[in-house]
C-alpha cells in the first residue's frame, strides 16, 4: 500500500535530524560519482514556473519524482509560493511507496541541506542565529539549525512587520529561543556567528552587503526565485570557503556564484562540493544552495523510513 505522508509527519527534531544524515550521505555518493542528479525540467509561463524533478538513489534502492509550482505572486494572495507532490519508488520492484507534500518536503529538504552546510562549517558552539526572511523556508531553517547547533538566539529581518511578529512569536513558542525583529537586514546579520538568507528576490542588488559579515560567519544563501537573483554580496566569497552542492549546477544556477565568477573573485576550482572533505574551521564560510534533484530523494526515503519505523 503506498503510503501519504503529509506536512504534519515531516518536521520533529529526530526527523529533521534523519534528513540531514540522508543528504550527508546522498552528497557522498554525488560526489563520488556513486550517482547523479539530473536537471530538472522546467516550464515558465510568464513569472510562473512548472519544474519537475526525477532521480534515483542506488545506495538506498529508491527513486523518486517531485513535481512542483512557483507563483511568485501567490504569497500576496495569501497562499504558498510552491505546491508540490513527490512520489517516492522502490528500484527494486517499481512499487510507488510514498507520497509526499511536495511544498513541505520542500523545505524540509532545503532547511536540512543548509544545516549539513552548518554542521561541516559553523563552530560547534555557535548559538546565534541571523535570518534575512520570514517565511516558510525560513521557519525550516530554525528547526534544521538547530537540531544541529545550540541556538539560544535568533535575530531576524524581513519587509511586512506583521509576518515578521508572527514568525518570532512562532520561534519562541516552538523552541524557546530569545528572538529579536530588527529595522534592516544590517541590525540582524552583523555579529551573528551564522546567517541565512531566505527570501523570495528576483533581484540582482544584494539584500545583505560583504562587510556586514563578521569574519568566521557561516552563511547559508539559499533564496532568490532566478538563476539571476542575489541575496549576498558577490564579493563576500572572495576571501570565505564557498560551499555548492555540485560545481556545475551552481555555476548555473547560483547567482552570487556567478558574479563573482564574472568578476575574477574566484575561479570554478573555488567551489567546494557538500560530499568532498569539509573545510577548515574558523574562515567564513558561504553556502549557496540551488536545489537538487537528489536531495528530494534523500529526504523522502529518509522521511519515509522515519514514518514505517
């Protein structure tokens, strides 16, 4: 019987957790060439997006295809940015096991992708965190942090004063967390021992600029809607460890990666992949995260295994 797995079963800590582990080890083989993750397909009409997702985890036995929507003006009508369904198989028998909110795995996956980036980057003591947005994706990036570093703090930054009080009050109910709403995105990112950034910007004029960065940050960069879109300061990866989950999508895909391509602040050979050694401890570090295939699979077998125990 195929199972449905819904937005309520994907988000306790020991889950979280698990997804994590998952893409650890999805990153591994990527890396090793043990697999791969094809690109995705994407259909554009207008602002909109259709993408669609397949891949295939050999080491797990398992596949899985995510179909999602992008309606870039949705949050202003009061709905989700991404609705989505994936469908998670069995290599083996080609049995569909599982389906799974698309827009929650979503998150899920991406919050738990840039706690991987934490957990390799970010000093093991590190209690502070500073987000750029406060939405859905934001929400996941709390939870995922800190089921893997001791968030005692958590400065935030976005436009719309009354979601912005929302979200502290929901940080503050659910971990207990000392959460402070700042006027700009500077008050919120400067000191903070890690940053993230998760905003909807189809912009190319950085929301957070280099020198706000303390040295030894970690950031996670993981919104913009366009291959275009930068929410951090290009130049801030000249002188940081800068982490991608694979060079060639992120070369693609990754705005902030691109321009400072462009702008001779660092070379392709720059870009450190999740499933390679980690990097030393104690630089600043920037994460910058597109979105893969794969990682859709590796949350969703994960999560999966999590729920049939």
């Amino acid at each position: 019987m195929t199972l449905v797995i819904d937005a309520d079963a994907m988000t306790a800590p020991d889950r979280i957790t698990r997804v994590v582990d998952a893409l650890a080890e999805a990153f591994a083989d990527l890396a090793a060439g043990r697999t791969r993750s094809p690109a995705r397909t994407i259909v554009e009409h207008g602002a909109r997006q259709l993408l669609v997702g397949p891949a295939v985890w050999e080491r797990r036995g398992v596949g899985s295809v995510k179909i999602t929507t992008l309606t870039p003006d949705n949050p202003a009508r009061g709905l989700p940015l991404i609705h989505g369904v994936v469908v998670l198989t069995d290599l083996d028998t080609g049995r569909i096991t599982a389906i799974l909110d698309g827009a929650e795995l979503t998150a899920v996956r991406t919050g738990a992708v840039a706690a991987l980036a934490t957990r390799l980057c970010a000093p093991e003591d590190a209690d502070d965190l500073a987000l750029v947005g406060a939405g859905v994706q934001a929400r996941a990036l709390v939870r995922a942090v800190s089921a893997v570093r001791p968030i005692r703090a958590v400065r935030v930054f976005s436009r719309g004063r009354e979601r912005v009080e929302g979200f502290a009050a929901w940080v503050r109910a659910e971990f207990g967390h000392a959460v402070t709403v700042c006027d700009t995105a500077k008050a919120a990112v400067v000191g903070a021992s890690i940053v993230c950034t998760a905003t909807s910007t189809d912009d190319a004029v950085p929301l957070v600029a280099a020198d706000w960065i303390t040295p030894g940050t970690h950031v996670n960069v993981i919104g913009g809607t366009t291959e275009e879109a930068i929410e951090v300061d290009p130049a801030l990866l000249a002188d940081a460890d800068v982490l991608v989950e694979e060079r060639a999508a992120a070369l693609e895909d990754a705005g902030e990666v691109r321009a400072a391509v462009a702008a001779g602040w660092i070379g392709p050979d720059d870009l450190r992949e999740l499933g390679s050694p980690p990097p030393a401890t104690g630089r600043t570090s920037v994460f910058r995260s597109v979105g893969m295939a794969i990682e859709d699979t590796a949350a969703a077998v994960a999560l999966y295994e999590a729920v049939v125990g």
